[in-house]
C-alpha cells in the first residue's frame, strides 16, 4: 500500500506550508510578511471594517487582517534556537540560528534602538544623499578657490574683482591680507585635506 505524503498547511492562507516560522506553520509568503510587518498592526487600516477573510487569493488585499491573523494562529516575534541555545556563530553557520545570531549580536554591543523602522531608514538614506551633494558643492567650491589664489598668485594683479556674482569674502580676506601667495596656498591646501 503506498504512503500518502502529508502536506502542510499555512495557517494564515491555506497554501502548501514551508515549516514552522515564527511560532506557527506558515508559508513562504506569510512569513515573509510577518517579518516584515510583525510590528506595524496599528499602522494599518482595514478597509472593510476588520472583516476581511485571508486566504491564497485574497492574501495581499488588506495587510492588517492578515497580520491579525498571522498573531490569531500563534505567531510572535521571536526566534526559537533548534539546537537548545547552544549554537557557536560564525561565517559558515550564522543563518543556521537567527536566536544565537541575534544574541550574539547583543553580546557584542550592538544595541536594539540602532535599528531603524522604514521612515527613519528613508530619513537617513536622504541625509546621506543631502551630505554626499554639499560635500560635492564644496569640494567644487575649494577647487575653485584653490584655482583662483593660484592664478592671483602667478599674475601681478594686487586685487581681485568677483566675476562669477558670488560672495567675494575669501577675495576680500586675499586683498587686505598681508600673507604671502606661498602662504595662503599651503593653508588651503592643509584645509582641503582636512574637509
């Protein structure tokens, strides 16, 4: 008599299950959307008054019934080591154990508030991208001051007329300054190493 070969269940959808996530025998999908979203439950909004049925259709339509009943059948956010907590973490074996891993983590000093939700990453990728582009118009700037002493110091010209309609206080500071050419262009160039 041939054996029937048991097939598992996601208790949240109803489609063929990959294992046990997160607490609760789930599929590919539904555990990839807890993890994703195991914290945002009071972010979202049903829009059929908390009524919705979750299964393999209808899955994608309203996220926070199907994160209700991802927490109904048991998921949490938390990992469960399968080698009773034991693991040793390194390179070949640190997707073995997200428990030891994440506990690993800790004991080394990083610390839970470093990570960021969604908004605060977005906030920090535009603070980088805002640095990163006046770290740019600077760098500009000081190639243009450096290309400017150097001309001002190779020409007999004692003064310096802005063309450009920018500020003219470095010209200013030039003009009425007693330092030799030598002088100015060593310090500029000891402030551009430092920027």
């Amino acid at each position: 008599m041939p054996s029937k070969k048991f097939t598992k269940i996601c208790s949240i959808c109803g489609e063929k299950a990959i294992g046990y996530n997160f607490c609760a025998i789930s599929c590919e999908s539904c555990k990839a959307f807890f993890r994703r979203n195991a914290t945002k439950l009071d972010e979202y909004k049903c829009p059929f008054d908390d009524k919705c049925k979750v299964n393999v259709v209808t899955r994608k339509f309203c996220r926070k019934c199907r994160l209700r009943k991802c927490y109904a059948v048991g998921m949490k956010q938390e990992y469960k080591c399968p080698f009773d907590d034991k693991c040793k973490v390194n390179v070949v074996t640190r997707k073995f154990c997200r428990k030891c891993r994440l506990r690993k983590c800790y004991a080394v000093g990083m610390k839970q508030e470093w990570i960021l939700n969604d908004e605060e990453k977005e906030v920090r990728k535009n603070k980088i991208e805002e640095n990163r582009k006046l770290k740019e118009l600077n760098d500009k700037k000081s190639t243009k001051t450096y290309n400017e002493s150097s001309i001002a110091s190779s020409s007999p010209q004692t003064s310096y007329t802005d063309t450009t309609g920018e500020d003219s206080t470095i010209a200013d500071v030039f003009d009425t300054n007693t330092i030799t050419d030598d002088e100015i262009i060593t310090n500029l160039m000891d402030i551009e190493t430092y920027i």
